[in-house]
C-alpha cells in the first residue's frame, strides 16, 4: 500500500537533546513537507524541499533542521535551541509538477520534552 | 496577506442533524486553490476536497457538499445526516498554487455528533 509513515509516534526530548523524527513515503511523490501543531491551533510550515538535496524554509523554522538525501525520506531534527519543542509534527508529500498540488499526510509524531 | 479563518471553534450536534462548517479566506490572487481536511482522534489529516478559484461550482460526495462563493471569499463545507464517525476536527486551506504550494490552514473546528 502506498502511503507516508512517520516514526516514532511518541517521542521525548531532554533537555538540550536533538532528537530526530523520521518521514518515508511510497507514493513517488517529489515534494515533502513537515508542518508543527500545536493545541486549538492550524498547522504552520517549518520546512518544505521540492527535489532531492534542495530544501527551503518554512514559516516557523528556527530551531529544526532537515535533510532531503533520498526523495522517499525527509527527516526532521529538532535541535536544542527550539525551545518549545512540545507539539503535534505532521509529514505530507504531494506531486511536484503543476499548482495548487494536493498535500496528503503521515500518521504525525507527537514530541514531549521531559 | 493569505489568511483562512474558521470562525466555529467548536459545533457539537445530534446524530443525524445537517451541519455546515464555514471558512472565509483572503488572498490577493486571483489563482488560488482551496482544500478541506479532516482530522479525526487519530492525528492524520485525511484529504477530503480541492478546488480551484476558475470553479466555482457545488460539489456533493455522499453526505458531503461543499459550496464555493468567490464573491463571499467563502468556502463552507456541509455534512447532511451526521454520524458519530464524522467527530473530528475539520481544517480549511488556501494554497496559491504558486511554486512553493504552500498551505495556509485555518485554526480548525472541532465537530462533536453525539448518538
């Protein structure tokens, strides 16, 4: 079955710990995407890439790194210096050719700082 | 400025009651594309609808209509004959349909059915 599958679905952060969370997808889709949400709130864009080792900056991406080395994986590093780590991180992919392209997600992680 | 608002934070009905869920958007241009997601208890974000700004016409899946307004800025989604199964929360997107297709979400609105 073709789809976006994220690891871990839980994940907890230590103070001053970069974690790593992981997006693959099958669909032979070029563009990835990692969106944060937080309670009561949209999602907002942290990075997107729309081709393989190109990758540009979202709205909110201060304090997250990613990396587009393979087109079916675009991990998510959320280093130490984000500093309100906690929230709801969902991965989406889409077809790069044409406008107004439909973003389809991943199951989503949820990050927890101790 | 892009901007989506979903001004229902929270509807709650009766288990085969109709309910809309409205979303008023703001752009500037004049190509635009524009979606409904739905998020049930699980976190994914399921793809329900896309429309262009060219097509303004209704559309009906099922128990599902949307109805697109260019001249309200409106966008709004019904669901006729509620089931439990529709609980979830619902988000509006604007996309400009520009290189970098990105979204603009709405902030959601949290749809209740009660048996």
């Amino acid at each position: 079955d073709g789809g976006i599958t994220q690891s871990p679905k839980y994940l907890f952060r230590k103070e001053g710990q970069n974690v790593t969370l992981s997006c693959e997808q099958n669909l032979n889709h070029d563009a990835m995407y990692w969106y944060r949400q937080d309670p009561g709130q949209g999602l907002r864009l942290i990075y997107y890439s729309q081709i393989v080792n190109d990758f540009q900056k979202g709205d909110i991406a201060e304090g997250y790194s990613v990396s587009r080395e393979k087109k079916e994986s675009f991990p998510l590093t959320v280093t130490s210096a984000q500093k309100n780590p906690t929230a709801f991180y969902l991965c989406a992919s889409s077809y790069r050719q044409g406008a107004g392209k439909t973003q389809y997600f991943g199951p989503g992680t949820r990050l927890l700082v101790l | 400025a892009q901007k989506v608002t979903q001004a229902q934070t929270e509807i709650s009905v009766v288990e085969k009651e109709d309910v809309t869920l409205d979303c008023v958007y703001e752009t500037r241009d004049t190509t635009y594309y524009l979606f409904w997601y739905k998020q049930p208890p699980s976190g994914e974000l399921v793809f329900l609808i896309r429309r262009n700004s060219f097509d303004e016409q209704n559309e009906i899946s099922g128990r599902y209509s949307w109805n697109f307004q260019k001249s309200t800025s409106s966008f709004n989604f019904t669901i006729t004959a509620s089931q439990v199964v529709d609980s979830a929360v619902y988000f509006c997107a604007l996309s400009e349909g520009k290189n970098t297709d990105k979204l603009i979400f709405g902030t959601g609105t949290r749809l209740q059915v009660f048996p």
